[in-house]
C-alpha cells in the first residue's frame, strides 16, 4: 500500500489512473508520517513532503527492511523484491 498527505478521493484517482493495484492511503494530518519517522523538516512548513521509503513487513507486522528511496523512485524496486524473495523462502 501507499500513504500520502492528500484526501482519499484525490489518492483513489491517482491510484486508479496509474493502475497501482494497491490502495494508497490518505494521512493529511501526518500522523503515520511521524510514527514512520519520514517527515521533512523542510525551511517552510508549507513545503513539507514526506520522504518516499519502503517498508518490507514481516507475517507478524513487523518491518523487516526500510528503503529510504530518495528520488530514485524506481531503482529500490529491484532490492525490495530480492529481499522479499529472499524473505519468504526463508533465507
């Protein structure tokens, strides 16, 4: 799944019109944010973007492995899936 600062209707458009196939949940008061720790402090509060991590979670809901993507949005996909793999057989 996904989480982002914007309303539900605006995440379920943009997740609908890139053909996700996962949900991408809303936070406009930035609270999952803050639990995850991927605030910006950024020099305006207006300006503040969360940074784009991704989590590998374990069965039991625990994260197992973080990504922190920085702007190579597309590059980290590789790692997590070789971890994912490498996860679910066990090793």
């Amino acid at each position: 799944m996904g989480i982002s600062y914007d309303s539900p209707e605006d995440n379920k458009a943009w997740a609908e019109m890139l053909d996700f196939g996962f949900p991408v949940l809303s936070d406009p008061d930035r609270e999952i944010a803050g639990a995850l720790d991927v605030r910006r402090e950024p020099p305006h509060p207006l300006f503040a973007l969360p940074r784009r991590v991704t989590y590998l979670i374990d069965p039991e809901g625990v994260v197992a492995e973080s990504y922190d993507v920085g702007r190579n949005i597309n590059g980290h996909a590789e790692e997590v899936l070789e971890d994912l793999q490498a996860f679910s057989s066990g090793s």
